[in-house]
C-alpha cells in the first residue's frame, strides 16, 4: 500500500522534502512506517519520541494501523511565540 507522508519543521530538514510517498506492507502500523523511515534518516529517529504524529488530520499513538492512501503528517515540538503582553520571550 501506499501512504502519503507529509514532513514539518525540522522534520522537513532532515528528510530533505517536504512530503514523500511511501510503500509499506498492508496493515502497517505507524510504528512500522518510522521503521521504514528511520532506515533512510537515521536522526529521525533520535526524534522519534518527541514527534506528534497525525493520519488523515487526527492525532494517533504509533499503533494507529495505516491504510491505503492514508496521509502522515510527523510534526515536530514548536515553541516559541508571543507572552500574554504581546512580547515574544
């Protein structure tokens, strides 16, 4: 099967592009995609558990089994912004 994976941040840093399409075996789960991934990009994995992860738009644990045309989006942790006063801190 084939999902589409959809890369953020510093997540599209390391991958070198903003979004892939990836084989993987039917029944997949998350898990067994960042397996996958981890093979080509090594240091993704050092961010593996700092990752939120969402398929088709809603955020799963890395046991959500994936399926045929499913959309991944790995998002790395963001900080950063404004305080209550309107001044970035």
């Amino acid at each position: 099967m084939e999902v589409k994976v959809l890369f953020f941040a510093s997540c599209r840093d390391l991958v070198g592009t903003p979004e892939a399409s990836i084989s993987l075996p039917e029944r997949a789960s998350v898990a067994a995609l960042l397996a996958r991934l981890a093979v080509e990009h090594p240091r993704l994995q050092e961010m593996e558990g700092s990752l939120m992860i969402s398929v088709n738009q809603a955020y799963v644990d890395r046991t959500q089994q994936l399926n045929e045309g499913d959309e991944v989006a790995f998002i790395p942790p963001v900080s950063g912004g404004a305080t209550a006063d309107g001044i970035a801190g």
